[in-house]
C-alpha cells in the first residue's frame, strides 16, 4: 500500500491492537473496521508488524560480563567516588599537609576514572590488574590513559616514590575529568554515597564547612529556568507579558546582580566555567562546544563591573562592561530575571513557556540547592587541584598566562573584588595567586561555598507577600559562555531545541498539553525529586505551592546561542541575516 | 509488570547495604535491559556499556528511588538517557551493524528447527532488525518499549517523557514504516 493512503485515524487502528482505545473510540472503530476491508486490511498488516517484531529473539549478556560489572560494583561498594566527597569535604585535614590531600583525593580520582573509563580500556586494565588497583600500580593505568592526556599535561609515570606516584595519579584526573565532565551521568557518580547509611552522616561531614546552615534546610528554593528565545521576544519583553499574567510583575529597572541568589549565579558558572575551560570541547552536547581561546577565558568577567578585558565585544572596552549583556542598543544577548514568587506561580509560568512555541524554546529548568551546590565545588576542587598541580610541575611546559588566568578566576572567587579590576592580572601576580591556591584548593574555597550554602536556606523562613521580579544585568559574552546543563541530573529538559519549526511539524509534535494543570503538576514532580536526592525521605513530601522560591529565568537570544536552529517562525517572519557583530 | 513485590524487598535489603541484594536484581534485569539497549542502540558494544554503566549508576543512586514507579521503570530510564548522551558523543548511529557481535549474543528462536527453516528465521530476524534499526530514533524508541518491552502507553510516556497522544502516533507511524521495510525486504 502506497503511504498516500494512510489517514490521520488509521492511528486509531495501531491504538486498537494495543487496547489503548477509549470506549467510545473502540465502539467507533470496531464499526469501522466491520464495514471497510481496507480498515481490516491494514490492522492485520499492524498485528503481523507487531508480531515480526515481538518475536525477536531474547538476548543474553556475554558470561564476563556480569562479572566485570560486579567488579565495578565492589570498586564503587569499597568507597570509590565516595572518597573525592570525603577529601574534599575533609579541612580538618592541615593545609600544609598537601601529601596527604592528594593522595587521598588521587586515589579517590583514580578509582572514579575506573568507574568511568570506556569499556574497551577498561578490559585492558581489567586484564592487568584485576584486583582494586592500589595507588603504587599507577604505572600501568598511566600508560594506558597516556595517549588521552594533553600533551603539555602528560607526566612520565615515575612509579618508584610516592609522592611521585601522587603526582602521576593527579594528572589523571585533570585529563579524566574531560570524560568526566562530558560523560555527564557518570558524574553523579561523584555525588551520592552508595552506601545509604553514609548519606546522613555526609551532611554532618560538611556542617564544619557551612557556617550556621542546617542540612534540613537544604531545600530546593532556587530554580534557574533557562530558555532560547529569538531576539524579538528579548527586545519586546515577552516575558514581561508571559510573568504578569501569572501574577507576577517585572520592576522597570534593571539592577545589579550585586549579592542576591549568589548561589545561583555560583552554580551557573562554575558548570560553564568548566566548559569555558575547553573541557567539553569534544563533546558536542554542549551548546558551547566552539573552541574557546585561551585568551578569551582569562577575560571572562565574571561579575558585576568588571572590566571585559579581552572578551569579543567590541564595546566592551575597559569600564562597565556591566550593561552590555543586556540593554546595548545592538541585539540583546539575553535577559536575567530574578523573581521572588510562589512555586506554583513559577511552575505555572513555566508552562506558559512551555506553549508558547514560537517565543520559548529549549526550556530547561535547573535547581540550585546544596547538592548541586556541592557537585560543582567537587569538580571545581578536582579541577583546580589538578590545575594548580599540573601548572607547579608544567610551568616550563609553556602554559600560557591564560592558563594561570583562568585559576584567577578562583582566586576572584576567594577575593570578591566587585570592584572594576581587570581580571587580566599580570604573569606573576598570577601565578602567586595559583600557588596559594593550590596550596589548598579546596580549603580556601570554604569560605565561598560556606557563605552561598548559607543563603540557601535564607528564603525558606519568609513568606512571600508579593511577588516581584527585576532584571539582572549581565555583562557582554555572559549569555553565551553560560548555557543550560545538558544531562538529565543536572536540569530537566522542559521542552528540547526544536529544529526547523514548520508548522506542520508544530502540530505534531508540540500537542498542547491537555492541562496546564497537569504540566505543573509534571514540574512540581520534577522538583520534588530533586528535593528528595538531596536529603532523603525527611523532606516534607510534597513541594508546598505557596513554597517561596527564586528562580532565575535567563533567557538567551537563540541568534547567538543557536544560529542554526534559530528559525522559530517568530524569526523565520523578522529573518535577517544575523548581522550582530557581537558574534564570537 | 511483574516482579514488583520482591523487587521491593530487594531493593530495601540493597539500601541497607546488602549487595547480593543488588547482584540479584542485576539478574534479573540484564538481559532484559541488554536486550532493548541492543535494539535501541543497534550495536551490541554500546549496550552491553550501556547496560554495565546504567546499572553502576542505580546502584550508586539507590537511594533516590522512590519507588513509585517499577525498579525496571526507574532502570530502564537511567538506561535510556546514557544511550541517547553515548549516542551524541559517538559518531552518528550505525544502523544495525551485520558483524558477528550482535548475532553472537542472540538465540534465532525454535533453535530444534530444519537447517533451512534456521536459515529462513535467522534470515527473517536480520531483516526486521535492520528494518528497525533504519528507523528515526524517536520511532525506534517506542517500537522497542512496546514491542520488547511490553510497555502500555502510559508507561511509554512516563518514560519518554512524552504525551500519549504522541506515543500513539509515533507508534502507528513507525509499524506503518516497518511494514513497507518489511514489504519489499523479505521477497
């Protein structure tokens, strides 16, 4: 049958061998199919396809590999990732006994490289080694992960002393830490205990660490909601429109981001920071997958009022750069939103996007609380050990100064210079500041972390009288060095990037759903689950609505951020060629 | 789906720390799991990795299942999101690649058949996998959870993170193109 043929209710034919008709749909269709061969015709041809496919035979795993499987398991079941949680989280351990720190997190990272390595390397080592391997075997995992490590990077396997083997084990990290960033399931695995009588005890563990905070109040009042939105929308504030029919009104002004939802704007960039830093370069799952200069990310500003330095825009040159993110007069990169409202409002929101098809697109909704916090200071420790370790003993390997620059960003981080310094030190200052740093990377950092943990649990206490909402300014480049997160852990995918929209497709595809109250429903279930991966059953069960929340909506032009699939109909009917000149 | 009952206490004894209660419940799902990723992925490599590293992950994640939906539910989708993030890294999907390593791990059925009948089935099985593996992703997907996994709609949807209303669609739209593949293959 030719598939001209086909009509729209043959799928009520497909529906009925499944028995997924609804009364009045199977007494509809059963007459139908009575009455027109055709119609007969094509439900057998379905239940022959349904069949051919069913009758496919069973597959079985190959023998070894259940047991190469267990064999990871007992890796995991002996404190494998578990370990960078403990040294990271460890400050009592003295900042000068750095011997120790890396060995614990190097045997730690050596272990979740197990983990994580592709099967086929793995097998390899598997075949060498096939006990846990202890931290004085590194030789051979470091001749086997040589070949992956950058060049500048790779360290001759010295396996004799000790504290070489350390030095050889961080350098693993710092070139696993590509997998680890790319393979983004794989690091959750850094997250969780997988022993569930240690979770508790791990809150415990930090509360050192966090001044004043709870671990119950690790709950989830903050969401980023993040969207690809075409430069009309931006310019005539859709979202002005979209907000204040949920009841939300959007202040006129545009403020400083000044201290408000630090830890939101923490968790963003230390995520992008690690792809600034070229780590997701070969994976094409980020958005930000273009190959970023060196250059270019020691001029990544940061935070408010400070200089752009040596990023693209053009305008941007020396003072405030501040404004340009948001309200140049060329096309707007994007715009950030901070609102303060009820978690039914902002879901609610949230499925407006979600309809509007031609002004939201790529919706993502990513929550900040104490574990992803967490997660991010974990790979920004391992990171900037690595970073800090690899630059003491590859400081003749010809490292550029951005390389040291962009560990300036950590020492930003430490310092809070809001002030408009150029972040573009000078070599040595620079590499000062990196020695400290690495001295102790993650004990410095404390403090930070402490002080953004600490705000989380500011909003639960007090209610929401009115909602409000104002826009943040960003500085130049911001919305396209900071995207959403890609991996299921980290955000949930309210509605993926759409291709070409035609409107065919849209029909399709996009069905409205039956009920806006379902979608938040969906959200709200969404949420929950997040809230409950971060401290277990004691959470209250459910989200309540009036739950004061902030979320952060950060839409960003779908120009710059994604040209290619920047043709919503909105902009296919304002289409110019996307002369910008801010583009990268 | 069956098996629920004692999943349940597998899965508490597993928390607890008992890992022969984990190992048990990794018999009873890897071949199941295996056998979808094969027909999802089309390459028997990416889901034996699949399948090891989906269960490294709900092992280590053991305490975020809530039990509201079935374990294999849960499984199934921590299996499904690493396949489609293998996929993006990995070069575009091979369709069903014809060495060895697939047909190795799977049984033709009726293995007490005449030589020729083997020959035919084994023939036929081919065809319908290489006919499923030339399908857009989104309809090999539903294909498989219905077909192999036995899934109703809704549990199709829970999954996918779809309306039903699509399940439905993408459904018909992917037997009608398994029905034309078949229909010039087999002859």
């Amino acid at each position: 049958m030719a598939d001209h043929t086909l009509q729209p209710d043959d799928e009520l034919l497909s529906a009925y061998i499944d028995g997924e008709l609804t009364a009045d749909e199977l007494r509809a269709v059963e007459q139908w199919i009575a009455s027109d061969p055709a119609a007969q015709a094509m439900v057998e041809e379905l239940r022959a396809v349904s069949k051919a496919v069913q009758s496919l035979p069973a597959a079985k795993v190959p023998a070894d590999w259940t047991a190469q499987l267990q064999r990871r398991l007992d890796i995991v079941a002996s404190g494998g990732p578990e370990g960078i949680a403990h040294a990271a989280r460890s400050p009592s351990v003295g900042r000068s006994k750095r011997g120790w720190l890396w060995s614990a997190a190097a045997i730690a990272a050596a272990v979740a490289i197990m983990l994580l390595l592709p099967r086929d390397v793995e097998n390899e080592l598997a075949m060498r080694e096939p006990e846990v391997p202890a931290p004085a075997a590194a030789p051979e995992r470091d001749r086997a992960l040589a070949d992956r490590e950058r060049g500048p990077r790779a360290l001759s396997p010295a396996p004799d002393s000790d504290s070489s083997a350390a030095r050889t084990e961080l350098a693993e990290p710092e070139a696993r830490l590509e997998e680890l960033a790319a393979s983004e399931p794989g690091i959750a695995a850094m997250d969780d205990a997988p022993d569930s009588n240690r979770d508790r005890s791990d809150f415990a563990s930090i509360a050192p660490l966090i001044e004043g905070v709870s671990p119950e109040v690790a709950s989830n009042t903050y969401l980023i909601v993040w969207a690809d939105v075409p430069p009309e929308s931006l310019r005539q504030q859709q979202i002005n429109t979209l907000l204040g029919s949920n009841g939300i009104y959007v202040s006129t002004t545009t403020d400083e981001w000044g201290e408000a939802a630090e830890p939101v704007r923490q968790q963003i960039e230390l995520r992008n920071r690690l792809n600034v830093d070229g780590l997701a370069a070969g994976d094409g799952s980020g958005r930000n997958s273009r190959p970023l200069l060196r250059n270019e990310g020691a001029g990544f500003a940061r935070g408010t009022g400070e200089a752009e330095g040596e990023s693209g825009a053009g305008d941007s040159s020396g003072a405030n750069g501040a404004d340009v993110g948001n309200a140049s007069p060329q096309e707007p990169e994007g715009e950030t939103i901070l609102v303060e409202a009820t978690m039914e409002q902002i879901l609610a929101c949230v499925a407006d996007m979600q309809r509007d098809t031609s002004n939201f697109d790529s919706i993502v909704v990513e929550p900040v609380n104490e574990r992803t916090l967490e997660r991010q200071w974990q790979l920004q420790s391992a990171h900037s050990q690595a970073e800090g370790q690899a630059d003491r003993f590859s400081s003749d390997q010809g490292e550029t100064d951005a390389e040291s620059a962009s560990l300036s960003l950590d020492a930003d981080f430490g310092q809070r210079s809001s002030s408009a310094e150029s972040p573009a030190k000078s070599g040595d200052q620079v590499a000062a500041e990196a020695e400290g740093l690495a001295q102790q990377p993650v004990a410095e950092t404390a403090p930070e972390r402490g002080k953004a943990l600490s705000k989380l649990g500011v909003l639960k206490e007090q209610a929401v009288e009115s909602p409000q909402a104002r826009r943040l300014a960003r500085p130049a480049q911001w919305y396209f060095y900071n995207a959403p997160p890609t991996d299921a852990e980290t955000g949930y995918q309210v509605r993926e990037q759409s291709k070409v929209l035609t409107s065919k497709m849209r029909k399709g595809q996009r069905e409205p759903t039956a009920d806006k109250r379902e979608q938040i429903e969906q959200l709200n279930r969404y949420v929950q689950q997040q809230v409950a991966g971060v401290a277990g059953d004691e959470v209250a069960s459910g989200m309540a609505e009036e739950q004061p929340v902030q979320a952060l909506f950060v839409l960003r032009n779908n120009k710059i951020v994604a040209p290619a699939a920047g043709e919503t109909p909105a902009s296919e009917s304002a289409s110019r060629p996307a002369g910008e000149g801010q583009g990268p | 789906m069956p098996a629920d009952k004692s999943d349940a206490d597998q899965i508490a004894k597993a928390r607890g720390g008992d890992r022969a209660a984990f190992d048990s419940l990794v018999l009873r799902y890897q071949d199941r799991l295996y056998g979808t990723l094969v027909r999802l992925t089309g390459s028997s490599d990416d889901a034996l990795d699949v399948a090891q590293e989906a269960f490294v992950q709900a092992y280590i994640k053991l305490d975020t299942f809530r039990g509201k939906s079935a374990f294999y539910t849960w499984l199934y989708r921590i299996a499904f999101n690493l396949a489609m993030s293998h996929a993006r890294k990995r070069r575009p999907l091979t369709i069903m690649d014809s060495s060895d390593d697939t047909k190795r791990s799977l049984e033709p059925a009726g293995s007490d058949a005449s030589p020729s009948e083997h020959l035919e089935s084994v023939e036929r099985v081919e065809a319908v996998q290489a006919a499923i593996g030339e399908l857009a992703a989104e309809h090999r997907q539903v294909v498989v959870l219905r077909e192999l996994e036995g899934c109703d709609y809704e549990r199709i949807a829970e999954i996918l993170e779809i309306p039903i209303g699509t399940v439905r669609s993408r459904l018909f739209r992917a037997r009608a193109q398994l029905r034309d593949k078949l229909a010039t293959a087999v002859d």
